[in-house]
C-alpha cells in the first residue's frame, strides 16, 4: 500500500468491494431498525457513555451499522463511497477495511473518553467516515472539492476546514452542556486515528525503502547480488503481469515482494 503517491493498477472502480458491502449492510441493518426488533437493536448496537450502565464491549463495533434517520444514512454512505472508493482504488480492499474499522473503533473509545457522565448514546459510521476524509485530504491535497456543488476548494483546505468546525462544536457544546445529537468528539476521534494510522505506515515504508537502498547500493560496491552478472532475468509473462496486479487490488502495493516489484517495473519498461 502506497500512502504517499497512489497507485492505481486497475484503474478507478466505481463500487469496490469493501465500499459496497458497508454500504450494504448498513442499509440492511437500517431496514431491522425500522421492523418491531428496531429499539431493541438500536439500545443494544448503540454506542452507550461507559458510566451510563448500558454499555456493551461489542458497541464501539456495531454502533457504525446503526443511523438515526434516512438522511443520516443517505449522506453518510454517499460521503463514504464519494472518498471512499478513489482511496479503496489505490490501497487495496483488505488495507482500506482494515483502516475504516480502525478509525470508527478508535472513534469510538475517544468518543467515550470525552463523553463521560453523558447519558446519550451515539450511533451512525461518521466516526469512520471522517477518517476516510481525513485519508483522502492526506493522498490527494490539492485535489479540487466543489463545496455545495459550486465552490471549488483543495481538498486539503475542505478538511481542515472541517476539523476546525468540529472541534469548535465539540468543546462548544460540552462547555454548555449541550445534548446534541451530533457526537463531534467521535468525528475528530476518526481524524485523529486516521492522520496517526497514515503517519505510521508512511514511517514504515520510509524504513523499509531506506532498508532497500542500502541492500542496492551494498551489491552495487561488491556485495552478495541475487543474480550474476552474465546471467539474463527471464521473459515475464503476460499472466505473471495479471496476477501481480490483482495482488495490488487485493492488498495494496506494499504487499509485493522484491522479486514481484521487479517483474512489474520489467514489464512497465517494455510497455
């Protein structure tokens, strides 16, 4: 996975994998809430304050797939798959999985460390949603947004933009002792997670290519090479090029090995 410059093997997907079932199941699980087994779902799915005495260890999982009306619902799952699946293009299903339940569940646990002593619950994948922009404004900063439609504004503008706006509203509403219904610690809690995630991962791959070029320049001075001199790589093949590339999608391009990464930078010369 590349979290600095992207990578698009495939090119961009209009529904990839991982976007669509999310946004499935969370439909589907909006449809039980609306059925006879709907309160009791939403008070044991939702995401309880620890001191309120209904709190569950599954709730800071399932509270994502609960939403409080249609709308909550339609513009979550449109913000969703409007960042989402660019980003899920780039990275791969199984990394972006990974990351969007890391950042709600984080959301969730810095969301009940500043909501002790509050009585309401939260519900809704904003939390991991918000991490997924945060995700977005990281890869393409000066990536152009039309606010409503109209406005154009770089990406990394917009959400910093909405990060202040969050966290203005968030201590704005405790200090008043505010009930809103919106749980803006849980949306700067998916931020924070998001920009901590990226910034690790981006720390392991600076390693891991400082770690390379020292093995390069090592055999370029003499040391042990894989190969010799005289001896010639082999022809890659077309299903070689097929299988490497489905890799990617799968799971991002730092999953290839040496020798897979050689392959496909072979074959992209020849192209």
């Amino acid at each position: 996975m590349n979290y600095s410059q992207p990578y698009s093997p495939g090119g961009f997907q209009f529904m990839p994998p991982a976007i669509k079932m999310i946004i499935l199941v969370n439909v589907g699980v909006f449809l039980l809430q609306l059925t006879p087994f709907g309160e009791t779902i939403s008070a044991l799915g939702a995401l309880w304050p620890i001191g309120s005495g209904n709190f569950r260890i599954w709730q800071p999982i399932t509270y994502m797939f609960l939403h409080g009306g249609m709308t909550h619902l339609f513009f979550n799952m449109f913000a969703l798959w409007m960042f989402g699946a660019e980003i899920e293009t780039h990275w791969g299903t199984r990394q972006f999985n990974i990351y969007y339940f890391v950042c709600g569940i984080g959301a969730a646990i810095i969301n009940l460390i500043a909501t002790m002593g509050n009585t309401y619950p939260t519900v809704g994948a904003s939390g991991a949603i918000y991490g997924v922009l945060l995700a977005f404004g990281m890869m393409f900063p000066n990536r152009y947004i039309f606010l409503y439609f109209l406005f154009p504004v770089k990406a990394k503008y917009f959400i910093a933009g909405y990060a202040l706006i969050e966290f203005v509203s968030g201590f704005g509403s405790r200090a008043m002792g505010s009930g809103s219904n919106i749980a803006h610690f849980a949306h700067l809690g998916g931020m924070l997670i998001g920009f901590l995630y990226i910034s690790i991962k981006r720390a392991e791959l600076s390693v891991s290519d400082l770690f390379d070029k020292v093995i390069s320049s090592a055999q370029k001075r003499g040391g042990p090479r894989l190969h010799t001199q005289n001896k010639v790589a082999p022809a890659v093949s077309e299903a070689e090029i097929n299988a490497i590339l489905d890799k990617i999608s799968e799971h991002g391009y730092a999953s290839l090995s040496q020798e897979e990464r050689r392959k496909l930078l072979k074959a992209s010369g020849k192209r």
